[in-house]
C-alpha cells in the first residue's frame, strides 16, 4: 500500500476522538492517585538500588516524548547530586554504546506503553553491560519491563504528567537518600503540586483559549525555551505540532537563538516562549527581547509568574497553560490531537 493512501479522509480526520484531559477535576484526580501510589514504589526502588552497590552515573533514555518528559530530571539531578547524568535517545544510546554504562551505572528507560521497540531494544543492550535498568512505563506487562531489572510504573490515565512525577519521585527520593534537603522538599511539593495545578489550569483557560483563537492560521510555529524547560520545546514541536497537529515547527534554544536562528527572524514569523523563575530566565528574556524587536507574533507561556510553585515544578505548570493553547488548536484546525498518518500503521 502506498504511503500516501494511509492519510485519513477529511470525514474520519474529524469525527476522531479528542478529549480535553483539563475538563473539570480529572487532572488532579489522576496527580493525586499518581502520588499516592507512585511514592513508597518510587522510594522503595531508590533504597533498594543504591543500597545495593556504588553507582557512579545515571542514564536516562527514551523516545520522542518520553526522552523530553525525562529532561527536567536530569536537570535537577545534574543541580543537586554528584553522579554523572546522562538524557540520550533510545536509538543513539544502543548504536553509540557509552563506556561508562557498566555494573556502576542505572539506566532509567521510559516509553509510555512499554512497546517502543526502539527503547527495548536499548534495554536490553544495557542489560548485557551489568547496569541496573529501571522501565518507567505504564504498560506493566510489556516488552520493555521483561527487559529490565525494575519496574517503576504509573497509570495509563494521562500520558505526560504521570510519567513526569513518578520520575520526578525517583530523583527526590534519591537526593533524599543522598542528604539533599532539596529531595525532601520536592516530595512535599510534589504532593500539594495537584490543587496548585488545578487552580493554575482554571486560570489560564481563557488565555489559552484566546491564543489559539488569534494564532490558528499561522504555518510554522518557533518554540523557545531553556533550563528545566529545555526538551518541553523540543517535545511541543515534534509531538504536538508535527505528530499531532501537522504543522511545521522548529525548536530553538534560547541560549542558542543569536548563533544563527535569528537571522530568519521576520514579522510573519509566530514565535512561542516558555519560561520559568529559575536562573536561567535571563536567557528567555534576552531572546524575546530581541524578538519583540522583529513581530508581534509572539506569545509567551510563564511559569514564573506563580510565586507559590518552584521553578523545579515549572514543567507542570507550562504543561496546563500549553495545553489549552494545543487542544484549542486542534479544535479550530478540526484535527484532533489523536490523528495519525504513519504512526503505528508502518513499519519503519
């Protein structure tokens, strides 16, 4: 079959699902449930790995979202802790094959349903080496947790935030253990982060909603960020924008804008900012500065304007704020956000 008669007709590209995970108190509920259940796992599996031997690096390793959502981990890890910190795609970690992936080394997998195979795959690569593997997954009997040692799982309920937190559990519990009073005060951050979120996505609804409203013609989408929020750019792009919506869209580091993507700068260009209050904010500021120079086709998501959340959060609340943005979209461009051409229908 050629590839081009997989496309879905206009009629089924419409009439395909598209729930609004921000409807009502669903997004606390699933938080909630995820913390309850996803805490004593979490710290049960850091006491029984680094208790078990010296461990001198942690890998972190998955594809398209699930490498992104992992990011903000190896942020705080690589702020807080000692150990070496890696974040590589599923594909490169297996051809690449680091030398410091060995029996001192953990090596966290994440993939959503525990089936991507090219994740499995580097799972069972690392496997041969003496590392210990941790599948961060929600599929619990799948391909990936045969592959691996442990199993740090969450519910299938939503697909990014609860991955996000119960890896976030992993990281503080570990600095916990290692005496960083940074761990304990995430975990009790972590614990109030599902009100604070609600009330957060209450808030933006209507910006959100108006957003897209303004920006729904528009054919490429830029999208800048940097610290914590480094893969959330990156993870907007190829999977909201391109797998979901697609729509062309490139993303940049605001660290990296002046080395060369500011020359295509222009006032039809649509530029999208995601920041936070941490220490690199200085980085967004200067980026969108120079942008509001060029177009008002700029729209700014914020972290940093709610005081009471920490900046270590900030990937929660860009998640809500976006999301009325993205389903909103998809809304008005009558393509949901479960659509797809290629993914899952051919081999590749």
């Amino acid at each position: 079959m050629a590839l081009e008669n997989l496309t879905p007709s206009d009629e089924e590209i419409k009439s395909a699902p598209n729930p609004n995970y921000l409807d009502g108190d669903y997004l606390k509920g699933v938080l909630e449930m995820t913390f309850r259940d996803g805490n004593p796992v979490a710290e049960k599996l850091v006491e029984e790995i680094f208790s078990s031997r010296q461990i001198e690096s942690i890998y972190l390793v998955g594809a398209g979202g699930s490498n992104s959502y992992i990011e903000p981990v190896k942020y705080i890890l690589d702020k807080y802790c000692d150990l070496r910190v890696e974040r590589i795609n599923s594909t490169e970690f297996e051809t690449r094959r680091p030398k410091p992936v060995n029996e001192k080394a953990v090596v966290l997998f994440t993939s959503h349903n525990g089936e991507t195979e090219d994740t499995v795959v580097a799972a069972q690569w690392a496997k041969t080496t003496g590392a210990i593997t941790v599948a961060l997954t929600a599929g619990h009997e799948s391909g990936l947790v045969e592959a691996c040692d442990h199993l740090l799982p969450y519910s299938k309920e939503l697909p990014g935030m609860p991955k996000t937190m119960v890896a976030y559990l992993f990281a503080a519990h570990f600095l916990k253990r290692s005496g960083s009073p940074v761990g304990a005060q995430l975990i009790a951050d972590l614990e109030a982060m599902p009100a604070k979120l609600h009330d957060i996505k209450n808030a933006e609804r209507d910006r959100g909603i108006e957003l897209a409203h303004k920006y729904k013609d528009e054919n490429i989408y830029y999208v800048l960020s940097s610290g914590i929020l480094s893969a959330l750019n990156y993870q907007y792009s190829i999977c909201i924008f391109n797998e979901m919506l697609w729509l062309d869209a490139s993303d940049i580091h605001t660290g990296e804008f002046r080395h060369g993507p500011y020359e295509v700068a222009d006032a039809d260009m649509a530029y999208v900012f995601l920041m936070d209050g941490g220490d690199n904010r200085k980085l967004d500021e200067r980026a969108l500065k120079f942008t509001q120079r060029v177009t008002d086709k700029i729209i700014t998501f914020d972290a940093g304007k709610y005081n009471n959340v920490s900046p270590l959060l900030s990937p929660f609340v860009i998640g809500v704020t976006w999301y009325w943005f993205a389903h909103t979209l998809s809304v008005l461009r009558e393509h949901p956000l479960s659509v797809r051409r290629y993914m899952w229908k051919v081999a590749y």
